[in-house]
C-alpha cells in the first residue's frame, strides 16, 4: 500500500461544518479515503461544550454534520476519552497514514494539539492543521514593535487594513470512503440533552444548531437585519442583531464567510451599518488574541491593580441576579431571556454584567462561569474578554467608574418595554412610564396592573444610587494603591 492509498483521519473539533473546512479540503486533495472523526474529549472545553446549554446545542450540531456526512455516502464516527489514545488505536485499526485537524485557540486545545502533534509525527505519521476558525493567526497579528495588541482600535484598523481573508471554499460534492467503517458510539449514549427537568425545552423555537443554520441565518440577517445594523442592535426588542454566534462558537460558519458576505453590499446597504458588523466580528478576533498572549484571562485580571479589589460574597443577591429577580426588570429579562433560550442580547449582557459586578459587587470571574454554563454561544476568548471588560479589569476596557444605571438603559433602548414584557410576563399590564421602575409606580397603578412588590415581582435586591456610591467607594481603594 502507499501512502496515498492508506486512511486520513480528519479530526472535527470547533469547526462543525463541510464549507469553507480547509482541513476536509486538503484530505481531499492529499488522496484516499477520509474518516471524519469526532471526539469527546476528556478535558471539557478544550473540544466539546463550556456548559449545559453548549451540551444540548452540540448534540444537534453533531446530528446535523452526521446526516450530511450521510448524504455525501460518509460517516461520522464518534469516539470518547484521551485523544493521543483514541487516535492512536484508530490510526492502528484503520491503517491511517495521516490525521488532519483545523487548529484551536484556546490554551488547554493548543496544548493537547501541540503535544499530539510531535508524538504523531515521531511515529511517523503525517499531521497537518490549518486554519479557518479566525481570520488571522493570532500569533502572525503584531503591532509595530512587534508585540501583541493591548487596545481594540489599532488592532481593528490592522485587520481591516491588511489582506483580504482568503476566499472561502464550497462545500465539496463528494467525500472518499473507506472499503470498510470503525466502530462508533452512539450520539444518544453521550445524554447531552437534558431531561428531568428539561430546561432547554425552548431552545429549538430559536436556534436550529448545524451549518445549514448558521447559512440561513446568515442569508436571513445580510437580507433584512444588516441595514440598519449600527442603531439598531442597541435595541433587544428589534431583530437587529445577526444571531450568529452559536454558529460561529461551534464552527458551523466561518468569519471569513461573514466577511466575504458584506462584501460588495454599499451600493443598498451604508458603508457604517457595514463596518459595525465587521467591528464585531474583528472584536471576537481581538479577544482571542488576548487569550493567545494571556491564556489566563479566564482566570485573573488583565490589569493586577485589581487583584486588590474587594469583592463581595452575597449568595442570596447572586442567585437573585441568575434567576431574573433583582427587582430591576431590564435586568431581569436579559437573565430570563438567558435562560429561556441560552441567548442574551448583547446590550443587555454589558447590563447585566454590570450591575453584578458594580451594583452587588460580585467578582466578574462568578458571572464569567454563569455564562460559560447557560450560554448557547460561549466562548473562551469573547466570555473572558467581554467579562473583564465590563469589570475595567481588562485590556482597553471600560473604566470601573463607568456604571450602567439599569434604568436609563432601559429607558433608552427599551423605550415601550417591550423586551422586559416578553421576559417578565408579570409586568406585562404596567405602563410604560413605569415598566423599567415599578417601584416608583403610584399603588394604583401597580394595582391595575396586576402587580404586588415583594409577592408577584420583587423589590429591589439593592438602591441604584447607593450601590453606585458603595462600587465608586471600593474602586478608589485599588486606586489609591496603583
């Protein structure tokens, strides 16, 4: 036998799709057959889902590859446990010659593929990774100086100043199959959906996991949300926002296939609603850049002055904080809305996350995990990132002292309450003047709507006012230290 009659095993990890997958598009030009392979690793995280909600997501998105994969007369085999091992006995039962994989980014994946790596090729066996799940390597992005970027704008006007992604590749028509299949476990084995009770149960009237998905939702959003974007993803009652996240978290689209769709698009759609899609996309990038130079940004402060913050430990306001009963209802639907359907609008998580952090003064890293575990679309890098950000603890973050009031915000980007109405149903009757302070209601009012404080919706966990002045307080103590 040569080589290029022997197996290649191509490795699926964060990159769940047949499109634009360069390490599927090099298996098949290298030659012979192709065993698409999926492994739930031991290490969490590294490969497979941050939390629950990540778990039930995963379980469709394998469903989906699976069944294309069926489409092109492929497979795709599922296996548990230590990568090096499975690998190895796989590469040993199939007579594979190589194994392909697109690269991972954050530190516990590049690690487990570094090490695998050498001992693959030490043994003689072809290894080749590639790229695909950002538009650059974070390694090749350096600043003038030759160092990483520490602030958003530079690097932004990088990206959008350097080469064009490379073109995004079809999805291929056919796949090359072995004369005969490995074993595999069975998905349903695996129980990533939950049950008893089954609290995703409403996940599916949002999200269709898969790449199919991530096409159409891409398709639906560059022809009726795009326009318009720059405004209007501020507002959480409007569909202004892509929803793409998921898609992009687990791999089923690719960044460079967002950038490649708004091109050409100035001619109907203004260059700044654009460019603000592309910022996002470019801000998810520039996190994990962070991640790659800090690869404990999920863990400790960018910026160690505030190591000596002093955090408070109230488990009963945290837990008031994650079941959406603050008292503040703008709040209080972006955590429902969290729940409900493993997704917050992106305003409404930089309120949330404040108030915890600056309102209860709660440390970021409590809330970091909350989300890791209850988003559909968490990410290593963006989840730390964006986390530290808010606290003021990270790079080019918002300053400490900037504190979200949640009623202005609610005001101002829920002006009728329409979004904390579709979340907290027993506000549902309250005036607008009132739907993001019902405890400055007049009794009558509360009366006619419905509504008990304390009973039916509760009170505030704490005063606006006098939890600003507690978190200015505390900040100015690290600040006396630097």
């Amino acid at each position: 036998m040569t080589k290029q009659d022997n197996p290649i095993i191509l490795w699926f990890r964060k990159d769940l799709r047949l499109s634009d997958n360069r390490a599927l598009a090099a298996a098949r030009e290298h030659g012979g057959a192709i065993i698409p392979l999926y492994i739930r690793e031991d290490r969490q995280g590294s490969n497979g889902p941050l939390g629950g909600a990540q778990e039930w997501w995963l379980h469709h998105s394998l469903k989906a590859l699976s069944d294309q994969l069926e489409k092109l007369e492929s497979r795709l085999i599922l296996r548990s446990g230590d990568p090096s091992k499975i690998l190895k006995s796989l590469i040993g039962d199939v007579g594979a010659s190589a194994v392909f994989w697109n690269r991972r980014y954050d530190p516990d994946g590049m690690e487990i593929d570094s090490h695998l790596k050498k001992q693959l090729r030490d043994d003689g066996y072809e290894v080749e990774s590639f790229s695909g799940h950002l538009l650059h390597e974070p390694s090749k992005v350096k600043t003038k100086s030759g160092g990483p970027y520490r602030v958003y704008t530079p690097f932004w006007r990088a990206i959008e100043g350097g080469d064009e992604p490379p073109e995004p590749t079809g999805k291929p028509r056919q796949i090359p199959t072995p004369s005969s299949w490995p074993t595999s476990e069975k998905l349903d084995s695996w129980k990533l959906l939950p049950t008893k009770p089954d609290w995703a149960k409403d996940f599916s009237d949002v999200w269709t996991p898969g790449e199919a998905g991530a096409k159409e939702r891409l398709d639906d959003f560059v022809d009726s949300a795009l326009k318009g974007y720059e405004k209007g993803r501020d507002f959480p009652a409007q569909p202004a926002t892509s929803m793409l996240s998921p898609h992009l978290a687990h791999g089923e689209i690719t960044p460079a296939q967002l950038w490649h769709a708004t091109r050409g698009l100035s001619s109907h759609i203004a260059s700044n609603d654009i460019s603000r899609f592309r910022k996002e996309i470019v801000w998810r990038e520039f996190c994990y850049h962070l991640l790659f130079h800090f690869p404990e940004l999920d863990e400790k402060n960018w910026n160690d002055s505030f190591d000596a913050f002093e955090w408070k430990t109230d488990t009963a306001k945290f837990n008031a904080w994650k079941k959406g009963m603050t008292g503040y209802p703008i709040v209080d639907a972006g955590m429902r809305q969290l729940w409900k359907h493993g997704v917050m609008h992106n305003r409404v998580r930089m309120i949330t996350a404040s108030f915890m952090i600056k309102h209860l003064l709660i440390d970021w890293r409590k809330g970091e995990k909350w989300f890791r575990d209850t988003l559909v679309d968490a990410d290593p890098a963006s989840n730390a990132g964006n986390w530290q950000w808010v606290a003021g603890s990270g790079a080019d973050a918002s300053p400490f002292f900037r504190i979200f009031n949640p009623i202005i915000q609610g005001e101002k980007f829920d002006p009728d309450g329409d979004y904390v109405k579709t979340f907290v149903p027993e506000l549902s009757k309250l005036d607008a003047k009132y739907i993001h302070k019902p405890f400055d209601a007049p009794k009558q009012v509360l009366e006619k709507a419905g509504i008990e404080l304390g009973k039916t919706y509760p009170k505030p966990v704490v005063d606006h006012n006098e939890a600003r002045q507690r978190a200015l307080e505390a900040y100015s103590h690290i600040k006396k230290s630097e």
